[in-house]
C-alpha cells in the first residue's frame, strides 16, 4: 500500500491525534525547554532566550545552599519514616478486612476506610489544627482534661513529625487495602480447607498462607515506594507545616517553591527542581531495574 | 471445640479492632461536624469532642450567606465541569488511534507520551509557560496543563485493545469512518472506564491546590481549596501566636466558622462518594494490572 492510499484510508485516525500531541508538545515538552533557565541569568525582560548564559553557576550556588541539603533530608527523612508507617499500614488492616465474615459489615467498613483518600490535603490541614491544636484541639483538651500537659503537636517540631506521621496513615491505610485485598482474592480456597484438616488455628493460616500469597505484591509495591523516595507532594508538607517546625517539615517541593514562586529566584528554583527531577529518574528507573530482577516483572 | 472458641475468640476481636479503626477514621470529621454545630462559648471551654454542645445553625447560616464561598463553590463546580470533559475528549482522541497496533508512527507518539511519565520540566518552567501564554489568573491555567494524564491514557488505551477486533470489522464492513466507529460503537462499550477516569479527572481537579496557588491571584476566581487554604493558614497564625505565649483565641474568625466552612467543601464529596466508590476501586484495579 502506498503512502496515499494509506493516508486517505486512515488520515482520521491521525486527525484525532493532532490535538492530544500538540498539548504534549505544548504541555510537556516546552517546559523541558525551560530547564535552560537553571544554566541562564534568568529575567523576565529578556526571557528565557535572551537571558545572559552563566553555565553552572547556580549549580555552585544551590549546592553551598544550608536550605538546600536541610530540604533534601527532610525530603528523604519524611519519606522513610512515611515508608515505616504508612507502608506496613494498608497490609495489616487488608488482612483484618479479609478475616471478616460478615459481608455487610466488612463493606461498610471498606466504605468509611477509603474515605480520607478523597479527602484533600487542604480541608485535612483545616481539620488536622481542629484536631491536634495545643489550646483547643481534640486531643489536647482530652490530654489537658486528664491533667497532663498539653503537647504541641504542630509548633514543636519532634512532636509535629509524629503529626505527620499519623496524618498520613489516616489518609492512606484504608485506601492502600484495595490492592492487597484484590491480591487476596487470588488465593485458592482448598489451602485453608486442607490447614483446617491438619488443625492450623486461625492466626497459623493467617501467618502460612495468607502473608505468603501477598508477598509479590508486598515486594512490587516497596520497590515502588524505594523508586519514589526523593519525590515528595507538595500539599501535604506545605498544608500541615508551618514557619515554627520548618527544620522539618521544608521539603523539596516546598522549597522550590518558596525560592522561585515567592521570592522569584527562578535560576535557583531552577536548579533546585531539575536536580530533584534527575535524581528522581535514577530511582525509577533503578527501581523498576530491581523489580525486574527479583520479581521478574517490569512495575512500567 | 477448644480451636472452635479461639476462632470465634479471634473474630470477635477482630471485629472490634476493625470498628474501632472505623472510628478513628470518622472521628476527625464528626469533631468538625459538632465544632461547626456548637455555641462558641462551648468551643473555647473544650467542651466539644464529638458531639455538638448547645446546638445552633449560625455558623452555617454565616458560610451560606458568605456570597464569596458560595461563587467559589459555583466556580469549582464550573472548572472541574469544564476540565473533565475536555480531559476525557482528548484522551478518547488519543487512545483510539494509539491502541491501533498497526498503526504507523505510534511508536514514536508512544514515545514521546512515557517519556514525560518519568521527566517533566518542573515546576518552575512550567509557571513561565502558563505565564507566557497570558494565563495567569484565569481558568485555563488551571484546565490546560493537566489534560492529559498519561497513566490514565495507557488505561484507556489497554482498554480499547481488549474489545474484539470483529466488532470494529463489521462496522468498517458497512462503510463506517474511523471517527464513527469510535463514537457509535467504541465509547458505549468503554462507558464503565471512562466513568471511571472521569472521576479520578474530577476528584483530582476538586482537590488540586498547587497550581491554584501558583495562578490564580484574584480573589473572584478563587477554588474551594485555595479559599479554605486562607482559613488553614488563619488557624496556623493563632496556633504560632499561641506559642510565643499570646494568650487570647484567634483574632480572625470564630471556630466554629472555621469548621462549617471544612464541612462545607467536604460535604459535596461525601455525597457523591458512596455512589461511586465501586467505580473508584475498579480504577485502581485497572491501573494495577498495567501499573
């Protein structure tokens, strides 16, 4: 078939995909571009290709940054303590769901469990100072009314981490079940019938045949997690952080855009995203590397 | 008999870990729920946890006269509207030919779409092209960047490979254009994945906060979630005041006005939730099985 025939037989197809590359192009790509802002002494007068070239200038600069190396272990600190907490989470309550018999009550519960996903971080930042306040929050009035101190859950630092932590456990644990109750699903039925002839009790199966049968999910699922460790939201430590507990809770992304959007040091914020964006690339791709390897499946 | 009780010991237990996590995942929304029903006197006593004290509307009442949240609720409602259609159009015109195997050039195109599943510009780059575009601070800025989510494209287009090819055979047979198939008899098969990604598109779009700081300036176009934002950071300013020892609750706004606003940006989804939530959990079946 030749290139006329094959065109006019099939031009609509590419019509329809006109539109979905431009906004690619437009999108995606023109920002790609914009990363020259980390190599130029960028202002807005002379724009991105006017603007004088400084090579690695800033480079130097961001990385004799204090804020810098402060920001990127908070990133990686909050992510790991996130990995210890909200990783193991989803798995054990996944499998409480899974011993429950009561069908109408374990739907319910699944119910209520996945709402705090859909739940975003600001209205959770609204609820979390109702919640966690030193004067008048929930909690403090019940520590206070039981004649303890009041702990300043969102203006100390040490304590505003296990905020947090806990924060993000509520958001995500019942969420996180969905994967692993479908993995559970999966499991063959005899198995438990033929651990009841030989007398297993009910946290023996648990332990022997339900953990085991999760384990590649539990595996592709922390590889996953490992791939994304220096990526972090930007909502939920901009939200629930604040200037008092700062030395923790100034991530990456808050950083960026603190420098650029806030005080319009755009080369440097630049740097700074560009910087988290191949460093991130490196831990995907090593990531899905490892999981090929010990999984023996792509996660791409 | 004996494994009989310690199994029926273990669901009971069970049982009640399970309601007890349920608890703890209401809770925070039913303090907000009796803060916003409260008098304010019982608010500053510490007197509400769960339940409203000294039950009174004037906190809703004052958040539905607010004529400004009411415009910001009508405004969301309109973007994420207009955003989800347009997300949707796009991804059904790039899916349908992409799922097309034999079709020439979609390596490239398929190319050119994973690779900005792992690199993007960031952030920075990103402001300077809406900036350049002349959308700052209005709508678009908040539609255009985010259409077309590549994941969900990948979605969409796992999904139009699995419907049997006889289908679009016969219909070609009859002299059906390309574009015709897809609308008459494509789309209507997809219609549970296309819910689906619709809503992940809107909920998404409900919730986006980012990008509506960095945009939008004027307070007439502000979303649900960069207004509420105001209040979160109203309630930080009291909360750091206090610690530097002022005494004396939040200059700015009642408590109890605080949490009716909370509740009225949460409730809309609430609402919509339990109607949709098998749609949800498919969706994160969906993207499993590629992801």
């Amino acid at each position: 078939m030749n290139l006329a025939v094959y065109l006019r037989r099939y031009w609509q197809l590419y019509a329809l995909l006109v539109l979905p590359v431009c906004y690619f192009i437009v999108f995606k790509y023109a920002p790609m571009y914009g990363i020259l802002i980390a190599f130029k002494d960028f202002n807005f007068f002379q724009g991105i290709n006017g603007s004088e070239w400084i090579g690695f200038e800033a480079f130097k600069e961001v990385f004799a940054m204090k804020d810098f190396y402060k920001t990127l272990r908070n990133t990686l600190m909050l992510n790991f303590l996130d990995l210890l907490v909200s990783f193991p989470a989803p798995l054990f309550l996944a499998i409480m769901l899974y011993e429950l018999k009561t069908a109408w009550f374990k739907k319910l519960s699944q119910t209520i469990l996945y709402i705090p996903h859909f739940i975003s971080w600001v209205i959770i930042g609204g609820i979390v100072y109702q919640v966690f306040g030193t004067q008048s929050g929930m909690i403090n009035n019940i520590i206070t009314s039981m004649g303890f101190e009041a702990i300043p859950f969102l203006t100390d630092k040490n304590d505003w981490l296990i905020t947090y932590l806990a924060v993000g456990v509520w958001q995500s644990a019942g969420w996180g079940t969905i994967i692993y109750l479908a993995a559970l699903t999966g499991i063959n039925r005899e198995l438990f019938e033929a651990a009841d002839v030989d007398g297993a009790g009910r946290l023996r199966k648990i332990w022997s045949i339900t953990l085991p049968s999760l384990k590649p999910t539990i595996v592709t699922l922390l590889i996953i997690n490992l791939g994304h460790m220096i990526a972090i939201g930007f909502d939920r430590p901009f939200v629930i952080g604040n200037t008092a507990v700062r030395d923790y809770s100034d991530v990456l992304s808050t950083f960026v855009y603190r420098i650029g959007i806030e005080s319009g040091q755009y080369t440097l914020a630049t740097v700074v995203g560009l910087f988290q964006a191949v460093v991130g690339l490196v831990f995907v791709l090593g990531a899905n590397y490892a999981s090929k390897k010990l999984a023996d499946q792509s996660i791409m | 008999m004996r494994e009989q009780q310690a199994s029926r010991t273990f669901d009971v237990v069970n049982t009640i870990a399970i309601l007890f996590f349920v608890l703890l995942c209401l809770a925070p929304f039913l303090h907000i729920l009796a803060i916003s029903l409260s008098s304010a006197r019982a608010i500053m006593s510490g007197e509400v946890s769960l339940l409203p004290v000294e039950l009174n509307w004037k906190a809703y009442k004052q958040v539905f006269t607010d004529m400004s949240m009411i415009r910001s609720l009508g405004f969301t409602v309109v973007l994420t509207l207009i955003f989800t259609v347009l997300c949707m159009l796009m991804s059904i015109a790039a899916a349908y030919p992409l799922a097309k195997t034999k079709l020439k050039g979609r390596k490239a195109v398929m190319f050119l779409i994973v690779i900005t599943m792992f690199f993007s510009g960031g952030i920075i780059p990103e402001y300077m092209l809406v900036r350049n575009l002349h959308l700052l601070d209005s709508i678009w800025a908040l539609v255009l960047p985010g259409l077309i989510s590549p994941f969900y494209l990948i979605i969409l287009i796992t999904f139009f490979q699995n419907i049997p090819d006889s289908l679009e055979e016969s219909a070609e047979m009859d002299g059906s254009s390309h574009i015709r198939t897809l609308i008459s008899i494509i789309v209507p098969l997809s219609m549970p994945v296309i819910a689906t990604l619709s809503l992940f598109y809107a909920v998404g779009r409900w919730n986006g906060f980012q990008d509506t700081l960095m945009y939008i300036t004027s307070p007439e176009m502000y979303p649900l979630q960069l207004k509420l934002y105001q209040l979160v950071q109203n309630n930080m300013v009291s909360e750091l005041m206090q610690a530097e020892g002022a005494t004396g609750q939040s200059m700015l706004q009642p408590e109890g006005l605080k949490a009716a606003s909370v509740m009225f940006a949460t409730v809309p989804i609430l609402l919509v939730y339990p109607w949709l939530q098998r749609y949800f959990v498919s969706g994160v079946m969906l993207g499993a099985v590629k992801g």
